[in-house]
C-alpha cells in the first residue's frame, strides 16, 4: 500500500518530489515506530519492577553453579540486574525530553548512587559492592521508565499500586510463615519469627512489611463510601497493626505511630473519624488500668526485657556507629562503594545517613542527605495545591506522605534508601510520584498561563482593529 502511494505522487520537480515524499512517509513511519514504542514501554516497565522484586532475599552470593532447583531459582533471581539495568537504561534515554528536576529528591539519589558506584574501587570487594550498586541504580532507572507514558501521573501512579500490592502480598506471605509465634501465647515474638522465615528477616523487617499495607490499608479505609471495602481494609490495616506490634521492633512501633499522627494531622477526614475512635480508645484503656499500670506495662513493651546497657545502647548500636565512624574517617571524601558496612566492618550500621556516608563519602552522602529534605519540600507544596489534584491522586499524595513519614523514623535505627532493599523500592516509588505530580502541576500552570497570554494579546489586537475602524464599544 504504501509503495502504491509512492508510485502515483505526481513528480512534477522529478527527483526532488519523490524525496520529499520519501522523506514525509519516513517522518510517518517514525512517529508511528514511536507510537508503538510508547504502547510497549509501560508493560516493559511493569515487568521490569517487578523482576526488582522478586530479586529482593538474593544477591551476589548466589551466582554460583546450581545443584537444586533451589539453587536454580535462587541464581536467575540474583541475575535479573544484569537484564534489567541495561534494559531501563535503553528506555530511558530513548526519552525524547527529560521530565526531571536535577533538584528532585529522586535525582538526588542517583548522583549519590553513582559516587558510591565509583567508589567501589575502594571496595575491598569490588565485585560485591558493584552488585548492589547494579541494583541500585536500577531501581531508579525503572521508576524513571514509568514517565515515558503520555500521562506521567497515572502511569507513577500505576507504580505506586504495584508497589503497595506487591509489599501486602510479601506482607501475607510472611504473616503466614511467622503464624506460630505472631498468634502464640508467648509475651513477643521478638527474635522468635525468624526461625520460621529461615533467617529470611527479621523481627524488625517483617514488622516493615506489615506497616507499610497497614498504614495504606487504614487510608483507604477511612476514605472509602463502601461499607463492605471499609470494614475490609480495616480488618487487614489491624492484623497488619497487630504483627508491628508483636514483633516488638521499636524503630517500626515508633515509625507506625510517628505515620499515623501524620496522616491524622494532614488529613481533615481522618481527624474527623479517627481522632475520636483513637481518644475513646485511650480513654477505655485509662479506666480499665491506673494510668501508673499503664506507664508501667509500655515501658516494659518497650524495653523487651532488656538490661539497662543493653537498652540505652540500643541494642549494641552505639558499638556499631563508633565502628561506622571510624571506618568512614578512613575514606571521608569518596567512600568504600555500596555495603561498605559489611564489607568493612562487617556488621550492618542500623543508620541510613551513616551508610550513605562510609558508602559515598562526602560527595555521595550530601545529596543523599539532601534527598531526604528535597522529599518532603516537595511533599508539602504539593499538599497545598491538592485543591488542583483528583482525588485519586489526592489520596495516593496522602499515602505518598504517610509512609515517608514511616521510612524517615525508621532510618534512624535502620538503613533506608541507603542501599538496595523494600525500602528503596517503596521510597523510590513514592519520590517519582510526588515529581511526577509536581511536573504535571507546574505543566497546567504553564499551559493556563499561556491560555491567558494568547486571550490577553487577541483582547488588545481586536481592540486596536475596532479603534482603527472608528468603532469604540461600551
């Protein structure tokens, strides 16, 4: 068809004609090749994040010769970077314009997740450190993949659902691995539901991966207008609430409280029906116990039977900070790689901005600092445009909101977006989120503005006309 089109163009120039006719159906061919590239490229994306996911309980280590088909599944998990980073680094070039900000919090991350890849020449396992730094930058180019739709927003959007599923199902999986000890008669079941998951995580990981479909469960529930889909999300927001609570982790306990005073303080709906279920709650639990006995029975929660050294260096943590520092002095400008607390002290750091440090260095670690803040200023001035969002997105920016808050608490006592885990997978998710909803704000501001300009400067043109003409109207 299209060689019969070619063949009857008239040449009326000879030659010339017929290139520039070639030339106009190449143009076609090409825009409809792009076309066709943009249908594929969100289902690429998709599968690409989720075979980030599923790498997550592998690594480095399990690139050896497979004797079981254990071994089989654990060494094509470890090897999916290899696939995916060169893959989403194709996608994302391909992009005919940038849609990000140099200042975005997701950005930032990756200028620090390339000086720690450099810096895995320092590495006393380079091999080890360039692996996880693989992962790492991959994570963002995937996220970044989700903008090359025609509408950013609802295919980061679509990213943030995924990732929500995703952690409930893992979230499922583990409650049900750890059903023994979470639904035993034991006081905690601290230290005790890792022997059921095989080491897989601890007691402060699965309580992560109860928080967060916990905390997004309870969001959705107290905005829903279906009877069945509330008493549904809030059934699964308290078995989630419940495992938090038996695993006993304190830097999860306080994280969870510090995300649902948050949501409670930013969302007007959620004030109005959970503040006073929480304060009927809390005045129930004063008059059935003294307060004395119940001052008493949180303070003995929270220190889990531990001695009096054991709780004020959290742990042994204050031990392993004074290891970090020390081994972040002996490379303070461009750091030891990813792992470097592994790697180095052999022992992980439980602090995100000390890893980042001993990863990067100091030219690392100030943007990853920096990231941090850059997320929540974004956060917030889009908290005060919200009038303008949908309220789909108003309630995802809510959700967004709620587990930053989770994950900023949490990396205190814990690594966070430091290096590659569920953590840098959710948090990466929520940061292209909040920039894709930055862009597409300041893109109908722009677009309003310029709607404004073209009516202004046709206002002033017709009445130059009318007044040329002799003609003033009232």
């Amino acid at each position: 068809m299209k060689r019969e089109i070619a063949l009857n163009i008239p040449y009326a120039g000879g030659s010339f004609s017929r290139g520039v006719a070639l030339a106009g159906m190449r143009a076609v061919r090409k825009r409809t090749q792009h076309l066709h590239w943009h249908i594929r490229a969100p289902v690429l994306s998709v599968v690409m994040w989720v075979c980030l996911w599923t790498n997550l309980n592998s690594g480095f280590w399990n690139i050896q010769a497979p004797y079981s088909a254990d071994d089989w599944q654990l060494l094509l998990r470890a090897l999916l970077p290899f696939a995916v980073l060169p893959v989403a680094a194709f996608v994302f070039f391909r992009r005919a314009k940038s849609r990000l900000s140099w200042n975005g919090p997701s950005t930032l991350l990756m200028m620090y997740g390339v000086m720690a890849t450099l810096a895995a020449v320092f590495s006393p396992h380079s091999l080890w450190s360039l692996y996880w730094s693989m992962t790492f930058l991959a994570t963002i180019l995937v996220a970044w993949t989700f903008l090359d739709r025609r509408d950013p927003v609802e295919s980061t959007r679509e990213m943030l659902h995924i990732t929500w599923v995703a952690a409930f199902i893992v979230a499922a999986i583990l409650a049900y691995q750890t059903r023994g000890s979470v639904f035993s008669d034991a006081s905690s079941a601290y230290g005790f539901a890792e022997v059921e998951v095989a080491g897989l995580s601890r007691s402060s990981g699965i309580a992560r991966w109860a928080a967060v479909p916990g905390l997004v469960c309870l969001i959705r529930a107290y905005h829903s207008r279906r009877p069945v889909f509330i008493l549904l999300l809030l059934g699964f927001s308290a078995a989630a609430f419940f495992i938090v609570y038996r695993m006993q982790s304190r830097g999860a306990i306080f994280g969870a409280a510090a995300a649902l005073v948050f949501a409670l303080f930013v969302s007007s709906r959620m004030r109005r029906y959970a503040l006073p279920f929480a304060l009927l709650a809390i005045a129930v639990i004063l008059l059935v116990d003294s307060p004395a006995t119940v001052s008493n029975s949180i303070t003995e929660y929270l220190e889990r039977g531990q001695s009096e050294e054991e709780f004020v260096t959290m742990t042994g943590r204050t031990r392993t900070y004074e290891n970090g520092v020390a081994a972040f002095e002996e490379a303070p400008i461009f750091g030891r790689g990813q792992w470097a607390d592994r790697l180095v002290i052999y022992e992980h750091v439980h602090n995100s901005y000390l890893q980042a440090f001993m990863n990067a260095g100091i030219i690392g670690g100030i943007p990853y600092l920096v990231s941090w803040g850059a997320g929540w200023i974004l956060f917030f001035k889009l908290q005060k445009k919200r009038a303008r969002l949908s309220p789909e997105d108003r309630l995802c920016l809510l959700e967004a909101g709620t587990v930053m808050m989770f994950f900023t608490v949490r990396s205190i006592p814990e690594t966070t977006t430091a290096s590659y885990a569920v953590d840098l997978l959710v948090m990466v998710a929520v940061y292209v989120y909040l920039e894709s909803l930055a862009v597409h704000l300041s893109a109908r501001q722009q677009s309003s503005f310029q709607s404004l300009t073209a009516f202004t400067s046709y206002r002033r043109e017709l009445e130059q006309r009318t007044r040329a003409e002799g003609y003033f109207p009232r």
